[in-house]
C-alpha cells in the first residue's frame, strides 16, 4: 500500500470526528446513518450534514459511547489494512468488503444520501 500521508496530526484527526461533522468525517456519517438522523444538503447543496441538532445529538452520542486509543506505529497504513483484514471492523468500509456488513451499510449511506437529495437545502 502507498504511503497516505495525512496533512493533519492525529489529535486534529480524532478531534474533527468527535467535533466536526458528517461532511468531513466518514465516522461521523457512518454513526449519524446507523442512529437514524437525517442528513441534510447544506451551504451550496454538495455537502452533507446531518445539520446543527443532528451534529450536536451525534456529538453527544459519542462522547457517551465512542472511546478511542491508538499505538505508535512507524508505517500506520500497513498496519491498518492487516487489521482490517484480520479483524471484525463492520463500521470500516475501505479495504473491507469480506465484511458480512458491508453492502448492508454502504446501503444505508447511499439510501440516506438519496433521501438528503430530494429536500430542500438547509441552511
């Protein structure tokens, strides 16, 4: 695998997934789809959010139930895909479509972004 080398350390990483929002954080999408809250179209109508409240309500979510730790690691994306191939990640949809949930979840992000595109743009 090619070195993917992320601009930004990991505190900013994590923090965006706890504080950001389902445009930026495929985390943030994954749970917020899972949890049942509606993605909305915002600004120019290419992003999606699951807009103030729903982001809030998420946030909040994880803060009650997402934990994160991590290991220091010299070559991260070579120990990523040996995980993601070794171990049950359903949440994970890059290199992990032996995962029995899969298609299911790629489902239901696709089903949440069809509904998203047919309302109105939230502002």
């Amino acid at each position: 695998m090619a070195n993917r080398t992320s601009t930004q350390n990991l505190r900013k990483r994590v923090r965006y997934h706890y504080r950001g929002n389902a445009a930026g954080s495929t985390l943030r999408l994954t749970l917020g789809c899972l949890l049942g809250l509606e993605l909305r179209r915002v600004g120019s109508g290419k992003r999606m959010t699951f807009g103030r409240a729903g982001e809030a309500t998420l946030s909040q979510w994880m803060a009650d139930n997402a934990q994160v730790c991590w290991i220091k690691w010299s070559e991260p994306w070579d120990l990523e895909s040996q995980l993601i191939s070794q171990l049950d990640l359903p949440l994970n949809l890059d290199q992990n479509r032996h995962n029995a949930f899969h298609s299911r979840l790629k489902e239901i992000r696709a089903q949440a972004r069809n509904r998203a595109r047919k309302l109105p743009i939230s502002s």
